[in-house]
C-alpha cells in the first residue's frame, strides 16, 4: 500500500518526502486533474494526500471520487501556513455525505 500527494507548495511536498512519501506539485485544474487520474489508474496507490487549498479548486471532482471509487481514500490535509478549514470542517464533511 503507497500514499501518494498532491500538492500545491513545494515545502509540502519536502516534508513528505522525509516521510517516504512522493508526489508532485502543481497549482492548474487541469494539472490536479491529470495528477488524480494517474494516481487512480496505479491501484498500488491506497492513500492519497491533497492540500486543502487543491480540494477548493476541484471540489466536485474529489467528492465523486469519494462517494463513487472505493480506491484511493483521499485525506485533505493543511499545507505549511496551516488549516483553512474551521473546527467543524468534519461535520460539514459528514452533512454534506450524508445529504443533510
């Protein structure tokens, strides 16, 4: 199982790396887009990583890959300046899944 990110900052991308994590940079719709299929076409990837600031940029996108493919899970996570996500970002997630 790999876990893979997408990211839209450069010193993101450095610390995963540190991990053992790879991934790439970009900050285009069309280069996010690009990134995710690659990523859903390798089922070696299990996990992928996204910057909030990319979900915002494609948020249609990344919810039909959650509700409709069961592979890869995607974690939104905060790049270095922090979250831009209020404290209750995971029950609007939840609502929002759930329809409420």
């Amino acid at each position: 199982m790999k876990t893979f990110l997408i990211s839209d900052n450069i010193d993101t991308l450095t610390g995963m790396r540190l991990a053992g994590i790879k991934g790439v940079v970009v900050h285009e719709k069309n280069e996010i887009l690009e990134a995710f299929e690659s990523v859903i076409n390798d089922k070696e990837i299990q996990i992928v990583l996204i910057t909030e600031k990319l979900v915002d940029i494609i948020p249609d996108y990344i919810m039909n890959i959650r509700l409709n493919i069961k592979y890869p899970l995607i974690v939104e996570i905060p790049d270095r300046h922090g979250t831009s996500r209020g404290s209750n970002s995971v029950m609007k997630y939840i609502e929002e899944s759930i329809g409420l």
